[in-house]
C-alpha cells in the first residue's frame, strides 16, 4: 500500500501523552522509509513546540503506515472514537457523512487563504472545503542522461519526439526504453498524467463540472497512440505495461535500465543513491508541452469531537513556514501553501533546489476527483482494467467505455 503520493511507508509509533484540559488525539501517516526516518520523530518535534507554548492543550499523536493508516481511522470511527485529527489518503466519505468539521470553521483567515488555490478546490465536497492539503506531488518526464547521450538524443516536447527518443534507445539495447506502469499498484496516476497531456480537450477523468469523461474520443485517442505508437513498437520494455507496478519502473531507472518514465520527487534520491545521471522535463503533450500536469495531494481533516477552538490553533500551527517546509525538505515533498512555496522557489537551498521541477509543475497541476465519494470505485476500476487497454489484442475504446460505465454507475449511488 501506498499513499496518494506514492510514498512506502513502514513504521508506526505514538507520540506525546500526559494529562491537560484538552488532549488532541492526532492520527498520521508515515512518510519515512525507515524507523531513523519516520514521520513520528517529525511530529514528537513539532508537538514539543506547540505544548511549550499551550500548557493548556496535550497533543498525543499515533503513526502508522500506510499500510494500516486508513484502515485505522475508519475502524475508530466505525467504533464511535474518532479522533480530533486525521492526516490521511481521502475525506470524501467522511465529509459526506457529515463527520467532519469544514475548514472555516477552524483555520485562521490567514491560513485559509495561503493554501493553493488547486489544492484547497480539491479539498472540496459539495462546494465546502472539509479536505486541508497537507502534502503535495506532482509528475515530471525522467530521462537517463547517459543513455540519452549514448544514443545521441535529446529530451523529448512532443509525442513523436518521445517516440522517435525511445526507438533510438531500443536501438542502442536499452531495456526499457520508456517505461510505461499501468500495474495495479498505481495505474491510475500513470493514466491520468497521459490523459492530461492528450492535446485539447484532454481532461483527464472529469470535464469542468466534475462530470466523468473517462471514454471520450480524446482519451481514446490518447490510448490507441500509446497501445500502437509505443507499445505495438515494443518501446516499453520487457514486461507488459499492465502487469508492470510503478514501484519496479523507478526501480529499473535507478539500475539504469530505463531511458525514461514519469516520476515525481522521491525517485530524485532513489535514482541519486544508485549514482544514475538524471535529468528532468515537463512531462510531453500530443504537440508540445502538455496542458496540466498531474497533482497528487494527502490530505488532514478534523472530525467533530468538540474540540474545534484547540484543533483550529494547532493547526494554525502545524501550517506556519517552518514546520510546513522542515516536512516538504524531510520527505522530499512540495509545499501545500503559498508562502512555503515561494520561500522554497527564491531558496539556494540543495534540496529545495532540486524540488524546483516539481514546484514549476505545481500552478498548473490538476488533481484526481477526490471530492467525489465515488472516486474510490473509479479508481480500482481503472487498476485493475486500463493495462488491457494497449495489450495486443486490447481496445481503448472498449476498455475505456467499461471503465466510464463503472464510474457512472458508481456515481449514481454515492453522494457527491
């Protein structure tokens, strides 16, 4: 399991305890790949700071994985504890459930309106903001330097540049020459940053009015040029794209084995560990750079336990510079507010540095519909059927038209 953000994630573990007038009960993700570099000690530290400032508040706080994170706050809430906080994968079903408090309600004006205007839209359900950003990725085309420069290319803008990048790689024996994951594990992001990049009209699952427009005769197109002018030429590689998971395409780019692929931040230490000379573009449309590139945002939300004064100061706190940028540097994420964000642009810092791509992309990001309730159908519907869409045999069309029909049928049942 993974987190919206495509972040593994292992350990868990508690943080502060002890007795006050109000005890906050926060439940959160790990974002760390290892017990040294779990979320927790992030948390332990930022609690510290608030409680020596509020005598009157405790904030006790429990990581998990996320494997087990969702899981986990659901089952509180099934059993009637919800806790005060939650910083998790999706609020649709609480908000639709009427659980959770909106963020007006909570958040200073101040911290209302630093938030980016994309992220806070898709916090959204039923036109009231319930879901608060709290990290962000976004997508970027890799591209294996040494390979390219091998095969005497160089970084593709268009569709047939891509194309014509990866048969010179197949030329030159490498592996994968654009490794394409429409495994299970997160074929739906892969998929959406393709249907973004479609040309005009291309609009990823849904139009403007949050309609799904999963089969339409752009994205179709979209997946017939993918199914014949890149698998059909064998430039994927090896292993056929519905059975290849993301976690395994980075894996081959940071052994070398890959001369490009879409990624987002945490593939820039994975493929710098293993010594892989990289370099980054914005992700190629039908004839030039693509329209919107894709978001992908993790989200808290705040559950009415009658806490709402103290939850709203701590979060007030938990969204301050500091602390927003210590865990955007940490973990290798984007800033979810705008003055994180532009600190971060104007910083000479290594690691901001080498955010920037990412951050450039952010402006123009678009996010899956996670203020749908149905989302969640939607998206197993697409992992577990898009990889037959460029098989051999596959349609698109076919495929794409039974993927609309599950998320209209899903649609008509759930509140959204």
């Amino acid at each position: 399991m993974v987190s919206a953000l495509g972040m593994a994630a292992v350990l868990g573990g508690c943080g502060s305890t002890g007795s006050s007038d109000v005890t906050l009960r926060l439940v959160a993700a790990d974002y760390g790949d290892s017990r040294a570099h779990s979320s927790k000690k992030y948390w332990d530290d930022l609690v510290k700071d608030y409680e020596s400032t509020h005598p009157d508040v405790k904030v006790e706080v429990s990581v998990y994985s996320w494997n087990d994170v969702d899981r986990k706050v659901k089952e509180m809430v099934d059993a009637g504890n919800a806790p005060d906080l939650a910083q998790i994968g999706a609020y649709a079903d609480y908000a639709a459930a009427g659980k959770l408090y909106p963020a007006s309600e909570l958040l200073s004006i101040r911290t209302q309106a630093n938030f980016l205007s994309q992220l806070s839209d898709a916090g959204q359900w039923k036109f009231t903001q319930y879901g608060i950003p709290f990290a962000a990725s976004t997508r970027v085309l890799f591209y294996n330097k040494t390979l390219f420069a091998k095969a005497g290319i160089t970084p593709p803008t268009t569709w047939a540049e891509l194309a014509a990048d990866a048969a010179a790689l197949k030329d030159k024996g490498v592996k994968y020459p654009f490794a394409l994951p429409l495994g299970p594990e997160e074929a739906q992001a892969e998929t959406m940053q393709w249907l973004l990049a479609g040309g005009n009209g291309g609009s990823g699952y849904t139009d403007d009015i949050g309609t799904y427009t999963i089969d339409s005769a752009t994205n179709v197109s979209t997946f017939t040029w993918l199914k014949d002018d890149l698998v059909g030429k064998g430039l994927t590689g090896p292993v056929a794209p519905g059975k290849l998971n993301r976690a395994d395409a980075f894996a081959a780019f940071a052994d070398g084995q890959v001369g490009m692929l879409n990624g987002h931040p945490t593939l820039i230490q994975q493929a710098a560990a293993k010594g892989v000379k990289f370099g980054t573009v914005p992700m190629p449309g039908r004839t030039g750079k693509a329209r919107a590139s894709m978001g992908v945002t993790d989200w808290m939300m705040a559950f009415k336990n009658g806490h709402r004064d103290q939850v709203g100061d701590f979060l007030d706190f938990v969204y301050n510079d500091k602390n927003v940028l210590d865990f955007s540097r940490t973990y290798g994420l984007l800033p979810v507010t705008s003055s994180a964000s532009n600190a971060m642009s104007a910083s000479n810092d290594a690691t901001d540095k080498s955010l920037r791509p990412f951050l450039e992309e952010l402006p123009s990001t678009e996010l899956y519909p996670v203020g749908k309730t149905s989302w969640a159908a939607v998206s197993a519907a697409v992992k577990q059927n898009i990889g037959q869409a460029v098989t051999p045999n596959g349609s698109p069309n076919g495929v794409l038209t039974r993927i609309q029909a599950t998320a209209t049928a899903a649609d008509s049942t759930t509140a959204n």
